[in-house]
C-alpha cells in the first residue's frame, strides 16, 4: 500500500524556526553547587559555558550527575560528598562542541544526532556567540 501521507522536507525548515532561545550560560569557573541548583529549578537539561561571551563548553544534567557524589542531598550525605560540589564547570564540561549556525537546518540538525552520540545541538551566531540550542527532544516535539 503506498505512503500517502505528505513528506516533509527537512531541508527547508530552518534551525532558527524550533531551537529553544532562551539560554542558561554559566562560566568556567562556576562551581557545581551552582550548576545542580540552576537544574534543581528549570526545566534545562544543558547549560552552555561561555568565556567573553563566546561559547566554550557545555554541561548537561547528565554530566553533573557523574562528577558529584550520589549522597549529595540525602539523610547519608557527609562533607566529602558535599565537598565534590566545589569542583568548577572546566572541569566537567564537554569542550569538544558541535554546533550548527542560523542558516543550519533541521536536515543538518538530524545528520549531527545520527553521526554523534549528543543529546543537544548549540546554535551560536558567526561570532561564535550562542544564540540557541536543539535537543533531541526539540525535534520529536516538532513532530509530535
């Protein structure tokens, strides 16, 4: 039986047209304590780091877990586990970015997912300023 539902063509919708605009930047030098309470009280699940206001890094929720102590927020916590929310975003952070630009579209967000193992997308600006971001999650919500 043939497909007769309309085929979108991903090429023709711009990433400017469904990134998520409103940004969390955090610095290098930011600790995790700050990181854990700007994902205890948004809805983020990646902070984009930002030196001189280019982007630099990112950090997602996922990230952080991994680098604090697990007892961190529990009845068991001690001062070493407390102790692990000193530790600063450089050192987290994923350096290694691959982003896309205004002009970028959704067909080139979907080639970026499949070929690397990332949960987001940073869009940044020709200066190298962030000016958006793309999750996966943003796209199954633009078919949803």
């Amino acid at each position: 039986m043939p497909n007769t539902s309309p085929s979108i063509d991903f090429s023709k919708i711009k990433i400017v047209d469904i990134m998520t605009t409103r940004l969390v930047c955090i610095a290098m030098d930011d600790n995790l304590e700050a990181v854990k309470n700007i994902f205890d009280n948004v809805r983020f699940h990646h902070l984009l780091v930002v030196e001189d206001e280019l982007l630099v890094g990112v950090v997602s929720d996922r990230d952080l877990l991994k680098s604090i102590s697990y007892k961190v927020d529990t009845a068991a916590e001690t001062s070493r586990d407390s102790a692990s929310l000193n530790k600063r975003v450089h050192q987290i952070m994923t350096r290694e970015l691959i982003c896309l630009n205004q002009q970028s579209t959704l067909a080139d967000a979907i080639k970026l997912f499949g070929k690397h193992t990332i949960s987001c997308l940073p869009v940044v600006d020709q200066m190298g300023k962030p000016v958006g971001i793309v999750s996966w999650r943003d796209l199954i919500k633009e078919f949803v």
